[in-house]
C-alpha cells in the first residue's frame, strides 16, 4: 500500500458512488472481486527478443539511432505487461533474463489492451496528489494516472489550459540550454533530434499544451512516475500516455490545481 495506489483506489471509489476513503474497505473490497486470474503465462517468442539494444549513454549517439527501442527482454515486457522489472523478477525467479531464450514461460499480470467507453471532457491534474485524472460529459472518472510534475515549484503551471498537439511515437528535440546540469549539454552547440521509441525521452506519446515547451508525455523510466520530478512537464507511464492517447483530442481542457 502506498500513496498511489491510495489514490487510484480514491478514484476508483468516486467513479462508483463509495465513501472516498483510498483505503481498501469492505464495501470497495466487495466491488473490486476479479472475475478472472490475476496472472497469465506469456510464451516468449523470437519477436520478443528482435531489435533489443543497449540505449547510448549520451545524447548524441541517440540522436544517431534511427529507433531508441528496449533494451532488454525485462524492460520490453515489463512495460507490455504494465509492471515494474522488480514484479516480473519476483514472480519468475527461475528465469535467467539475461539469456531469455524463445519458448521460456513468464508469469506476468493478466492485461490486456485498455479501452473506454466514454470521451474525454476535461483533464484535471493535481499538483499535491501527483495525480491526472480524465473526466467526461457527465462530470464521471473516466480514467486516472500517477504524473510526475516539475522539480521546481515556479515551473509548475496553474490554473486552465488546453492541448494543442496529439502525437504518438514522437521524436524529441534535444535543446542544451534546457539541461544545464548536464556535462555534455554543456559542450554541445547544437540541437539534437532523438528518435522515437519507448526509450525516447518522451517515451511513446506527446499532448502538447498551451503553454510553449509544457506537454503531457510517457518516460522511459516509469518506476518514477509520481516518485520523482521532471524538468517541467507533465510525465506519465508509457503505457499511460498511449491510453491517455485514445482519449485526447485538440483543444481539451486542462486545469492545473494545487
């Protein structure tokens, strides 16, 4: 338990008429029963493991890949299965990840696409809960995720905005005056166009808001989505963003709270 699954569960209890308490009561306990098992058996295949490659450690040789891809077998299917390395480590500890072969047997959570049933009328993202959460029409939770938000309080932008762009699989304009912390940035004179892909440093979607450089995006790190910060923007799961994604469209409303 912690605080984003306190939040999700928070959520879960708005959009069915519950108590709001994010803990797992007895009446959100009797509406959360599954219907099917938690865990399936993914069979890996030799598509699994093509186009796996080390990511570059610096900018400009990932401006010289044509594709930022996984690079492991972990990381590729931890995010097709929406869960952290650790998980899928911990509940497979017979498997050598590093020498996954064709044929080996994962147990991983039993996901699958996720789809709605609702449009989206206004993302509501909130600063203190480091939530972002999608409403519709009728003022109902269509959808909620854990967001990262910017490290320093000045870049964190309040009140209402909209989206102005849709893209999914962008690529990234590298500017080295928005890393200062960065040695090579520091050496760079250029900017650098890095590749699309899961390990782009938008990941796999760009929403690009109202406000010029501000976007809600994916990561290729999303264990620290709602853990740690990032240089302004909005950052969600991969898998989130591309969900979020198919309920987008130019001109939505964002509000911004505290």
């Amino acid at each position: 338990m912690g605080p984003q699954t306190a939040a999700a569960l928070q959520a879960f209890q708005r959009r069915v008429g519950l108590r709001e308490t994010g803990q797992l009561d007895a009446a959100t306990t009797a509406q959360l029963l599954l219907s099917a098992p938690a865990l399936a058996t993914h069979i890996t295949s030799a598509e699994d493991l093509t186009g796996l490659a080390p990511l570059p450690t610096t900018w400009l040789e990932r401006s010289q890949r044509p594709h930022l891809g996984y690079a492991t077998p972990l990381e590729a299917l931890a995010e097709r299965y929406r869960a952290s390395p650790r998980l899928l480590q911990r509940l497979n500890p017979g498997v050598t990840w590093d020498a996954l072969a064709p044929g080996t047997a994962v147990n991983a959570p039993a996901v699958g696409r996720v789809t709605f049933n609702a449009n989206a009328a206004l993302i509501i993202i909130r600063l203190a809960a480091r939530t972002l959460t999608v409403m519709d029409a009728n003022d109902h939770v269509v959808a909620q995720f854990p967001v990262s938000i910017a490290r320093k309080v000045e870049k964190r932008p309040l009140g209402e905005l909209r989206t102005t762009v849709v893209i999914l699989d962008p690529n990234y304009t590298f500017d080295p005056e928005m890393y200062p912390e960065s040695p090579e940035a520091k050496q760079l004179t250029r900017r650098l166009i890095i590749p699309p892909g899961p390990n782009n440093p938008v990941g796999r979607a760009w929403i690009g808001l109202n406000l010029p450089g501000y976007g809600i995006h994916g990561t290729p790190d999303p264990e620290k989505v709602g853990r740690t910060e990032s240089h302004g923007c909005f950052r969600l799961a991969n898998w989130d963003a591309v969900a979020l994604v198919t309920l987008v469209s130019v001109g939505l409303p964002v509000r911004v709270e505290p």
